[in-house]
C-alpha cells in the first residue's frame, strides 16, 4: 500500500535511522572515554568504537532501508542523485532529516551521559569533544585530514555503489546491510586515526552542533589545535563521495556484462570440457 506522503515517509526514515546510528555510534564513544572513571579500568579502545560504529550502521539501515533507501549521509545522497539517479529534488530535504537526526541522537547521548562527562571533563572541553565530533590526530595537517576523508569516503560509496549494484552479484538482500556495516568497520580500523573517519557530513556537524548548544564552545575548532574545523567533515566527504561514485560506475559498472548476459566459461572450464 502506498503512503499518502512519500517524500514525509522518507524523511522519517532518514532522520530515524540517522538517529539510531549516532545513539549507537556515539554512545559507544562516550563509553570509552568515560566509562572507565574514576577507577580507570578500560571501557573500551579503538576496536570497540570501530566495530560499535560499524553496527550502528548496520542497525540504522535495517531501521530506514525500506523506507528511504537509508543513505544516512549527505556524501551518500549527493553521489546517488550524481551517478544514481535519485531526484535532485530531494537531496536538501534528505540532508535536512539526516541533520536533524544525527542532531536528536546526539542530544540524547549528551543527556544520558551527562553525569560521566561531568565527571571525567567538568568544562567541557576539547578532551571529551570527541565523543560527538571528529579532529585531526596529534601532528596530523589539515590538508592531510582532508585527504584521509576524501580517501575514506571514496571507499565508502565505492563500496556501496557495489554491494548494491544489481548487475555486481551483490549480496542477498537481508545481508547488504551487515556487508555496509562492516564496511564501515573495515574504514574504521585502516583509516581511523588520521581524522576519525567521519565520512558523513551529517555524523560529524549534527553532533557537533548538539555539543556546542550544550556547553562545548570550542566545538567548532580542532581538538588538537586552534584551527577551524568544523567544515572539513562536510566538504572533503562529499569531494570523497563523488569520487568513489565516478570510480564505480566508470571504473566498474560500465564495464560490466548487462545482467541477462551468459557467463563466460573460464579458461580451466573450456579445458575441462575440451577433454570430455
């Protein structure tokens, strides 16, 4: 049955499972950086934020998939309308719910965790910013950092283009979202100390904005420097983006046989069948 409002339908979805994947996402982060107070036993490291971002992911798209398609990610929507044919009109509103959910997720983690944040960091300073946002690591440029999430973002949507690709023996359906997932996590783990691997404009600025209307003045700037910040999580995402979509489809998917065409018989096949 069809909804009298499609366009109402898919943005509660995108700002729903944007919500669930900051509430994972973040909690998980304000686990390990809080949880371990005062008697300083480990709540968690690096694996534990990776893997927890990665299943945050993998749950929102189960939450949002039917719905709104779950991009969950403004470099995500934008690379769909470039290369995908998602209609332009929709790409502002879609980016507006994303924000808006990574903005309600984040508000609730700040609030459920406010008494550890306290506890670890009463100013509210840049030593638990991160839970919300992303900054360079110690030494790392900024141009480097931009890098790194062009990089990681080109690979995400590459790998998204392909996972989903209906001519790329993509996987069944109810798996796609745990292959996504773990996509994330794979990111995580081989590019996740250079700048935190936002890759998602609306992950980084929604939360990000959450905590600077909730105590963090200096959320805006780098945690490990004076510089502003906050912008570089939002442009050299969707520069990324729109790499790894040209990359697919130009590089992949318009080199491919059509889906209705025979597979062609691998050399030790013919050789198998030339002896019979």
């Amino acid at each position: 049955m069809k909804t009298r409002h499609p366009l109402l339908g898919e943005l509660s979805g995108e700002l729903l499972g944007t919500a669930v994947l900051i509430l994972f996402g973040c909690g998980v982060v304000a686990q390990v950086i809080t949880g371990g107070f005062p008697d300083s036993v480990s709540a968690g490291d690096h694996n534990s934020i990776a893997f927890g971002w990665g299943l945050g992911v993998t749950m929102a798209v189960f939450v949002a998939g039917r719905l709104s398609g779950a991009h969950l990610n403004p470099a995500v929507t934008i690379a769909l309308a470039a290369f995908r044919g998602f209609d332009r009109r929709k790409v502002l509103p879609f980016i507006g719910a994303q924000m808006v959910g990574a903005m309600l997720g984040a508000f609730i983690v700040r609030l459920v965790y406010a008494d550890q944040i306290a506890a670890v960091d009463p100013g509210h300073s840049k030593a638990t910013q991160g839970i919300f946002s992303t900054s360079p690591g110690e030494g790392v440029s900024i141009a480097t950092a931009f890098a790194d999430q062009v990089v990681g973002t080109a690979l995400l949507v590459m790998v998204i283009f392909a996972v989903t690709s209906a001519i790329n023996n993509p996987p069944l359906a109810n798996t796609a979202p745990l292959m996504i997932g773990l996509l994330v996590v794979a990111i995580g783990m081989a590019w996740g100390t250079n700048a935190g691997y936002a890759i998602n404009p609306a992950r980084d600025f929604g939360p990000r904005l959450a905590s600077y209307l909730t105590g963090y003045h200096d959320a805006m700037f780098s945690a490990n420097g004076p510089e502003l910040y906050f912008w570089l999580p939002i442009v050299a995402p969707i520069v990324g983006g729109l790499i790894g979509g040209a990359l697919f489809v130009y590089g992949i998917e318009r080199l491919l046989p059509p889906a209705d065409a025979p597979e062609e018989i691998g050399v030790s096949e013919s050789a198998a069948l030339q002896d019979r």
